[in-house]
C-alpha cells in the first residue's frame, strides 16, 4: 500500500491534529512465503498529521515492511510532533 504526501486528520476541514483510529490492518496473509505481499508492505512518502493503529501487521517479501519517509523540511526524530509543535509549511528560503 503506497500513501503519498496525505494528511491524517479526523477533524475534517478544521485540520486541527484529531488522531486517525486507523483500527487493525493485515497487510498479507501470514508467514508462508504465499500468504505474503511481494516488495514493501506499507510506505509512507511526506505524511502529515495523526495516525494511530490497534494492530498492524505486515507480512511481505522483497521489500522494506513500514517504510516512512518525511517531507523534506521535516526535521528527523523518533516521535511524531504534537499538534501544536507540528509546522504544516517549509521554512522559508534565504
């Protein structure tokens, strides 16, 4: 499943930061190598916003399982940035 540049808000149009309950996900079927999805399981090109899963499970071959890459003005950290830390525009150029 490939996502690219989405925003997970469940406010709607008011994009105030409400988390997505994205509930339980399989992606594949299970460990044999036929129950599995060929190349990366779930990728995320420049999310924005909040997303939450009960349970996820990835079974794929040949490919990375979760792949996320932020948005290039994006600083790197290991958490998501809350609402009110979260800038939704790059920096401005020099």
């Amino acid at each position: 499943m490939f996502f690219n540049r989405v925003t997970f808000d469940a406010s709607g149009a008011a994009l105030s930061g409400t988390q997505v309950n994205a509930g339980i996900w399989n992606i594949g079927q299970g460990t044999l190598a036929a129950q599995r999805v060929q190349g990366n399981g779930l990728n995320f090109q420049g999310p924005t916003g909040n997303l939450a899963f009960t349970t996820l499970n990835i079974f794929n071959n040949s490919g990375t399982g979760l792949l996320l890459t932020p948005r290039p003005w994006a600083p790197p950290s290991a958490t998501w940035p809350t609402p009110a830390a979260r800038s939704t525009r790059p920096p401005a150029r020099r």
